[in-house]
C-alpha cells in the first residue's frame, strides 16, 4: 500500500508541475512532426535569446515522437543554453526545464531520478518565488507563452501570457518583442490591418530592440501596406539579413515577401539566390526561393524553362521537409494546372493530399483550393459548390470559411442544388 501511496503522491506532484508535459499541447501525430521541421528552421546559434526555450520544445516533441534519449539530450542541452544565457548556474528559468525531466524519468521508469527534479522543482520555486502570490513566475508565464505561439493556432493566450510575464518584469526586451509579434500574428487576417495602437507598439519594440531584424521586417511590411515607399529601407534591410545566421526568424522569409509585393519579384529572387550561394545545403533558402519562384510564374507571362525550375526545386524541397510540406505540395499542384503542364499530376498530388489525416485548418485550406480547381479546371458546378460545403462544414472561423460561405450564399437561388444549399446555410453551426 506504501508504495502505491507513495507512487500516487508522485503522480499528483508531475501532473501539478508547469511544463510542456502539463501544459495540455495539442500531441496529434502530424503537428510534432511538423514543428520538428520548423524548430529545426529556427536554428540554433549563440546569442538566440530563446535557445533554452527551443531546446526545451525540442526535447517535448522528441518525447511525443517515441525518441527518449533525443528528448533528454534536449533538456540538457536546455539547461546548457539557459546557464550560458542568464549567466547563472541556477534560476527560476529552469523550473519547466526540471519539471520536463522530472515527467521524462517517471515515463523511463526512473522514479528516484523523477523525484530528484521534483526536489529541484521544490528548491528553485522556494528561493524565487514569484512577485505577485496568484500567479506564476514570470519566467514560467514567458516560456509558457513562447512555447503557446510556437505551438498552437490561437495566439490570444501566448499573447495574455506574455503581458502577465512582462507586468511583472518589464526589463525583458525579448519578452516584449514576442509579445508584439504574438499580436502581429493575431490580427494577421484581419480585414481592416493593424491596429494603429500595434503600430506604434511594434515602433517602441523596434526601438528597444533594434538588433531583432525579423520585427524590424515586419514593421516595414506594415509600412508598406500603408503605402508608404519602402523600397531603400528594404535593401537596406537585406545587407543585414544577409549577414545574419540562417533562421527563419532571421527575417528573410517576410522580406521576401516584402520584396515580392512593394519592391520587384526579380530583386526577391537575386536576393533568396544570393542567400543560397553563401549557404547552399540550407533547406530554408531553398524554400525561400520556390515562394519567389511561384509569384514570379504565377504574377507574369514565363517561359517554359522558368516554369521546369519552379516545379524542381517544389519537388526537391518537398523532399527536404518530409512532414511539413503540405503548403508547397498545394503549390505544386497549383502550378501543374495553371500551366497546363499535367492536369492528371495536379489532380493526383490532389488525391493523395485528400486522402491524408489532415488537421481541420489544412483541411479547410485544401477543400477550399480544390472547389477552385474542380470549377475552374474541370467545369464541375456541382462539385465545386459540395467542396465548398465541406469547407464551411469545419468548425474554424478563417478567411476560407468565409469565402466558402460567401460563394454558397451566390450560388443558393441559381445552382440546380439551391435548395440543398439552401437547407445547408439554415443549418450551420457558428464556430
């Protein structure tokens, strides 16, 4: 009975700990596959204020993923990356780091090696308790919400977690600088743009923390929308990116962006090209330069050489990131159809993307890309319009929903399916 005891107090104590393996993240299979991909993108070069904090995550879904010895290399590599960054052998940034490992030996079977995190847990939270009593540690509120904006789709949380973090320890500059980039990512489709309250905000960070190119790219993306010429301040920009270790918090990914919509697709493309001359085994970049190659085929008249090289390199990035694809295997597909290239290699990559266990935001993405294909490439009304259905169908408020939902209400008085369109849109839920 003693040990049973002993086994559930243990039990109570893990489930009680604030870390990655309590903090209820969503483990579906093909979500810590796909962020294995983009942490690995992030990189990890000294002077990353977060490196603990990606170990850390690394370690969570190499855990979720089956791999234990590369899940507690990650910790300790966590634990490494926090001492060289505080400069301080202990604090409350390890709290998370211990009580992940506290959970890992306890799945290892190691209850000894578990309650000795837990002890540590104990120590670390005793001398530094957190300044207001009802909440937690800022420490833990700000890698809590690192972790939410990393991982999940709803950034309003992380975004709550940070301006907790940041009340309480407002000297954090990287801190703020998330907390901006989570209210950026929140309102990023929004119709009416940002906020002129989040303008000024992603000013003040700017100004604060002038080294972090990637919010420097953002404002200037704000900027531009707003019609302001940006063109100089974006070349300027691209010296710096350039200098910078790959990363795709770098910046050079919305640059790009930047170039491709305000400056010039050819210069966007010089400038991946010349990205991926300094660097040529970096996958990044070379995802980097398919995007530009996509605008570039899809926004002008191409010849057909132009056209081989975009669906290659799609082919061989979609190699290159086995498990986080989906977006440049739509591409593909996409241009394999405009093009006339092969509707029957469109329509298969269509197929097999159809068939996957996908998450419903993909699945809303998909269905909603596929109505298009099936009007416009197989003058096929009806199935188009029941693609539509399927997108509305999905719970999940987003700009494909609302398109769907939009075409639908057209087609309701005209389409020989009116009446079951009609019914449909009586019947849908609100997400």
């Amino acid at each position: 009975i003693s040990a049973a005891q002993s086994q559930t107090t243990l039990e109570s104590k893990l489930e009680a700990l604030q870390c990655h393996f309590t903090w209820d993240l969503e483990s579906s299979r093909p979500i810590p596959l796909r962020l294995k991909d983009h942490l690995e993108d992030i990189g990890t070069e000294e002077g990353n204020s977060w490196l603990g904090h990606i170990y850390n995550l690394r370690g969570f879904i190499q855990y979720k993923l089956g791999f234990t010895e590369d899940a507690q290399s990650f910790f300790n590599k966590a634990a490494e990356a926090f001492r060289r960054i505080r400069n301080a052998d202990e604090g409350p940034w390890l709290v998370v780091n211990y009580g992940n490992l506290a959970w890992l030996h306890h799945h290892l079977g190691d209850q000894a090696e578990s309650q000795a995190y837990l002890s540590k847990v104990d120590a670390l939270m005793n001398k530094y308790p957190s300044p207001s009593q009802d909440q937690l540690h800022p420490e833990i509120y700000a890698e809590k919400a690192w972790t939410l904006m990393t991982f999940s789709t709803d950034k309003t949380l992380a975004v709550d977690y940070f301006q907790r973090a940041i009340r309480m320890q407002p000297d954090m500059v990287e801190w703020n600088t998330s907390y901006v980039l989570g209210l950026v990512d929140a309102f990023k489709y929004s119709d009416t743009g940002l906020e002129a309250d989040l303008l000024k905000k992603m000013r003040m960070a700017k100004e604060q923390d002038p080294e972090n190119l990637y919010l420097a790219v953002l404002y200037l993306q704000q900027c531009a929308k707003k019609g302001e010429r940006i063109e100089d301040e974006a070349r300027e920009l691209a010296r710096k990116v350039l200098r910078n270790p790959v990363s795709s918090y770098s910046g050079i990914r919305p640059l790009l962006g930047v170039y491709v919509n305000h400056v010039s697709i050819d210069e966007a493309i010089n400038l991946a090209k010349e990205a991926l001359e300094k660097h040529p085994d970096e996958r990044y970049l070379k995802k980097c330069l398919a995007y530009c190659y996509k605008w570039k085929i899809f926004r002008e008249r191409q010849r057909q050489s132009m056209i081989d090289r975009a669906i290659s390199l799609h082919e061989e990035v979609i190699s290159l990131y086995p498990y986080s694809s989906f977006v440049k295997e739509i591409n593909l597909a996409k241009i394999y159809s405009k093009f006339n290239y092969s509707q029957d290699k469109a329509e298969q990559i269509y197929q097999e993307l159809l068939e996957r266990d996908l998450e419903p935001a993909d699945k809303q993405m998909l269905y909603s890309i596929y109505a298009k294909h099936v009007f416009f490439s197989q003058q096929d009304d009806e199935g188009s319009l029941r693609y539509h259905m399927k997108v509305a169908e999905i719970p999940l408020k987003s700009i494909y929903r609302e398109n769907s939902i939009t075409t639908l209400e057209k087609h309701k008085n005209r389409s020989p399916m009116c009446r079951e369109i009609e019914k449909f849109l009586a019947n849908l839920q609100e997400p």
